[in-house]
C-alpha cells in the first residue's frame, strides 16, 4: 500500500460539509461516512469544563450570544448548536466526544484552542487530567495540535506517549522553517494549511521523519494534488471526498 491509499482522513469539526460541526451527530457521520478520525475544537466553560466549539464566543454556531469563556457548562449545554443545517444538536463535551470515538472505534485529532497562548497553555492545562486517565487503544488513536505551539510542547513535556502535531496557518508560515519547532517538541507531524503546502515542503517533511497533514481540503482538485504530493492526512469539510479521491488514485495506479 502506497502513500495515497494510507493517507489518513480527518473530518475537520466532524463532517461539517453536513451536520452542524463539532457536534456528537457530526462526529457519528463522519464515521458512518468511513472517516478515519474526526477533528475538534477544545476549550473551557467558564466553570472549568471542557467543551468542543471552535469559536471563543457561540454566536456563530448556537442560537446563544456570549464568549465560551463567560459561560457555564450548564448554560453552553442549554444551547442549540444545530444551525448549519438546523438540526437540533448540543455543544459537546471533551468526554463525551472520546466516549463517541471510543465506541466507534476511530481516531481523534483535538485541537486546543484559547484566546491567546497563555489561554491556550491553560486549556492545555485542564486538558492534561484527562489524557492522562485515557487507555489503549484510544490513548494511540489521539493526535493532539495547536496554532499556539507552548500548549501542545506543555502536554508532550508532561504526557511523553502523546502524539502530538504542530499546527500552522498564516503567511508569515511561507517564510518562516516550520520543521524545526516540530521537531523541537518531538512532534509526529505538521499540520500546515493547504496555502502554506507545497511538494517540497512534504518532501522536507518526510526527509526529517515528520508527517505532513493539511487543512482544509473540499475542492476535489485540491484533494487530488495534495495527495499526489504524498501528504500523510488530509483535513476536510467532506470526508467522503477524500475517501473516493483516495480510491481512485489508488485503483489508476493499480492498472
Ligand atoms: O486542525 C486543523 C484546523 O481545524 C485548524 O483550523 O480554524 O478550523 O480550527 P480551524
Ligand atoms: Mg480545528
């Protein structure tokens, strides 16, 4: 089996393409659409829970208004965050979405999100307890990243079996080496978005033993490349495209 054919599918926040993301329904569906691992946003209620939304507020995603951070577990769990497409859904927790992937047998990339980093370092922080109770086989199947690199070296200082990935977007990325913090933290991978991936870069990349997985691929042309330029996993809004690219790649070089 090549490169293509093992090229790993993240749903990016569940299969957002059809179910309100980050949400236990988006989580199943990326499943139930043959995803490899679904990928998730956590960060902190105000009470300390840990809850999976991508946005530091929910009025993007809920039928509330208010930053996460200023809100309960209690009162983020009351909201709707079924609005694209509507279909009533719950702002996850942290464990109930392990307990998802656990029982559907998959894997999980989560990233820690915050406001800043030092926000980030304490989602980190409450994070930690967690990870650390995990066992096999999910303990395996986690891939932890972040755009705030502190906080995924923080949970690899502390938790030394987490496979952990180096998160990266912006332009300033184009010029800057994105190998070196990765390696520095004993990361497994970069996650680079899909304007800072060249082929040379994933052939630098494998060169030093890292892998490389991009965000966020939805045009099916932008699959097809990415996937000739032997990326290890891609991130997208349709897992189900990455799936059937992936097929036929794999079955055209067959013949
Ligand atoms: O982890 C990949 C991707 O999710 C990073 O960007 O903004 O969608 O969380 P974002
Ligand atoms: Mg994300």
């Amino acid at each position: 089996m090549n490169q293509r054919q093992r090229a790993v599918c993240f749903a990016h926040r569940g299969a957002r393409g059809h179910a309100p993301e980050n949400t236990l329904l988006a989580f199943a569906l990326a499943f139930d659409l043959g995803a490899d691992a679904i990928e998730c946003d956590v960060q902190r209620s105000r009470d300390g829970e840990l809850v999976i939304i991508h946005d530091g507020t929910v009025n993007r995603t809920t039928n509330g208004a208010g930053a996460v951070a200023a809100l309960s577990c209690d009162e983020l769990a009351a909201l709707d965050a079924g609005r694209f497409p509507r279909i009533p859904q719950r702002i996850p927790t942290l464990e109930e979405t392990l307990n998802l992937v656990r029982e559907r047998g998959g894997a999980i990339n989560l990233e820690i999100k915050g406001e800043s980093v030092e926000d980030s370092v304490g989602t980190a922080r409450a994070v930690e307890p967690i990870l650390r109770e995990l066992d096999e086989p999910l303990r395996s199947r986690l891939l932890v990243s972040s755009f705030e690199l502190p906080a995924v070296a923080l949970l690899k200082e502390r938790l030394p079996w987490l496979r952990v990935a180096a998160l990266y977007s912006g332009r300033e990325w184009q010029k800057q080496d994105m190998l070196a913090p990765a390696l520095a933290m004993d990361a497994e991978a970069i996650h680079p978005g899909v304007g800072l991936t060249t082929a040379e870069l994933v052939a630098q990349a494998h060169a030093k033993g890292l892998r490389v997985n991009v965000w966020t691929a939805n045009r099916r042309a932008t699959i097809r490349k990415l996937l000739a330029w032997d990326v290890d996993g891609l991130f997208s809004d349709y897992p189900e495209r990455v799936i059937i690219a992936r097929a036929q790649m794999a079955a055209l070089e067959a013949r």
